[in-house]
C-alpha cells in the first residue's frame, strides 16, 4: 500500500487527540470562519483549506468514522515506523493495505457512510449552514435547507448568487420581491445518495436583513422622512431616495408634521406588480438657529394670527 498524502486531521484543527465533540465542533466553526472562500476571495488557497477543514470535521465529528480513521492512522504510523500509540485502535489493519494511497481510503470509506451528507456551508457566518435531514427509520431524505442572508436591495432588486454547497460552486438566482421565509428550490442540488446516485433538492430559506430606513408591511414599504419647517409651510418639492433610485417628493404647503405623504407604484414588488411607499414627515429642528433665522422667526411671531391652542384649551375644560 501507497502511503501517499496521509492527513492528520486532529492537526487540522488544531485539538488533541482526546478532543470533546464539542472542542472539535468549536474548532471547527472558527476554521470555516478563518478560510471560507467566500470570505476570502483574495487567498489563492482558501476553497482548498476550506475542503480539506470539512473533510477533517466530518471524520472527527462522527464517532464511528473517527473509530475507523484512528485504526488506520494506527496503521498507517506501524508502518511508518512511528509511535502508534499516538492513536487508538492499535493492531487493527482492517484490509486497509488495499488502498494505494490515503485519499483512496478517504473516498471509500467517507463514501460507505454517505448515504445523506454532511453539515455543507456557504457565505458562513456565526449561525449559518446547510443541514443535511436523516430519518431514524433510514426512510432517507436527501434534500438539504440553507438558510441564506440577502440585503434588503437584493431582496427588492432580485439577485445571482455564487454558493458552495458540498464543495461544489452553484449559481442561482433570487427573483425580486423575496421575503424572509420564502423557500427557494434548486432541483438536483441537494445530498447523493451513494451507490444509486440519486440526489436530492436544495431548499434556500430566505432570510432577509432588517433595513434602517425602509420598513416593509404588506405591499407598501414605509420610511420617515425629515424635513425642514418652511417645506412644510410653504411646500416644497424635495429629492428623495426610493428603493429603486433618486426621484422628486410634492409637498403641499401647510403640511403638517407626521402627515403620510404617498408615491404610487413605489413600493414592494410581487407577481400583481408593486405596492405603494409612504413617507411620514418628520420636523427637523436644527440644533442652533442663526440670527438671521431667529430675527425672522420673531417677525413671524408678531404677525402671526392663528392661536395654535385655542380648542385645546376648549377641549380641557370639559
């Protein structure tokens, strides 16, 4: 037997040998942080790293194939001539001599337990990964869900998407008009089953941003909006920001705050076309008046003739 290409994949993440579950898991996590590709785009290596991570975490995560690994680590280093108490299983050969090299155990052996993959990651973040679904009663299930994080623009504009699924590069694409639980179904993209060949379904499970501006109920998307005292005194016709780009706002003159001011056809699009958007005025005071400002504001005072709380003081004495 070629012993070509051996991985210690206890280094590979960095734990010992009497690692927990939960110490590979942890290790784990922060190495898919470190070398995803997609958070990487600029390390040559990354998707490389990035496989060679899963790989390890998959063995090592699984007591059974951790149990055969570390038998043919053990046999491997009695023929290397090492300490094979480094690992377990000691004196345990398995057939493995039948194997020209380790990446053809690899693929054999990880290929005899795949009958539904393992956990596969794309755009990883701290909570964000494919679950593979296993059935108790082997009724197996081979579709696999991704949870999958798109802006708010995306979500509005539609949106391609590079993922890797199962270290393999899948393009598709949002529609426009998403929303946050939507599932998306990608035919033939899911686990294989090993030996059939039958592959199941990828399911993306929208999950939209929350936006600081635009608030989404319904068709309609609302904003609030500041504006200046004379816009809402003499009206005016501002420059605003749509979700889909810069356009004109008409506001009447003796507007008052708080009042909602509608754009037609502005808001969130669907299969029926788009909502309306609504903007809630919002009185800007500056934080300092100029002294010009202030002469006029007094002006204004004198001249004024309407006595704001007139039917309030009515209202109160009842």
């Amino acid at each position: 037997m070629g012993m070509e290409g051996f991985k210690d994949y206890f280094k590979i993440l960095g734990v010992s040998k009497n690692a927990t579950k939960k110490e590979i898991k942890f290790a784990f996590r922060k190495l898919a942080r470190e070398f995803h590709p997609d958070l990487n785009p600029s390390e040559n290596n990354s998707e490389a790293n990035f496989k060679e991570i899963n790989e390890a975490y998959e063995v090592l995560s699984d007591p059974e194939k951790k149990k055969i690994y570390e038998e043919y680590a053990n046999y491997w280093a009695k023929l290397k001539g090492l300490n094979s108490r480094d690992f377990s299983r000691e004196g345990f050969d398995a057939g493995f001599q039948s194997y020209k090299n380790f990446d053809e155990f690899v693929k054999d052996f990880l290929g005899k337990f795949k009958g539904v993959g393992q956990d596969v990651f794309s755009r990883f973040s701290s909570e964000q990964y494919v679950q593979s679904w296993k059935d108790s009663n082997k009724n197996l299930n081979l579709d696999a869900e991704f949870n999958l994080k798109i802006t708010f623009s995306e979500a509005f504009n539609g949106v391609k998407k590079s993922l890797l699924v199962n270290n393999e590069r899948i393009d598709i694409t949002i529609p426009k008009g998403v929303k946050s639980g939507l599932k998306i179904r990608v035919k033939n993209k899911g686990n294989i089953q090993t030996g059939s060949g039958k592959r199941g379904d990828l399911f993306l499970l929208i999950n939209v941003k929350s936006h600081p501006i635009w608030k989404v109920e319904g068709r309609n998307i609302f904003a609030v909006l500041p504006v200046a005292i004379d816009e809402l005194a003499l009206g005016a016709n501002v420059s605003v920001i749509t979700p889909e780009g810069k356009t004109y706002l008409l506001i009447p003159p003796g507007t008052s705050p708080g009042q909602k001011l509608k754009l037609k056809g502005k808001g969130w699009p669907d299969s029926d076309g788009s909502g309306d958007l609504f903007f809630n005025l919002k009185l800007q005071v500056p934080s300092q008046w100029s002294s010009k400002e202030l002469e006029l504001f007094e002006e204004l005072r004198d001249l004024r003739m309407d006595e704001p709380r007139s039917n309030w003081f009515d209202e109160a004495r009842t």
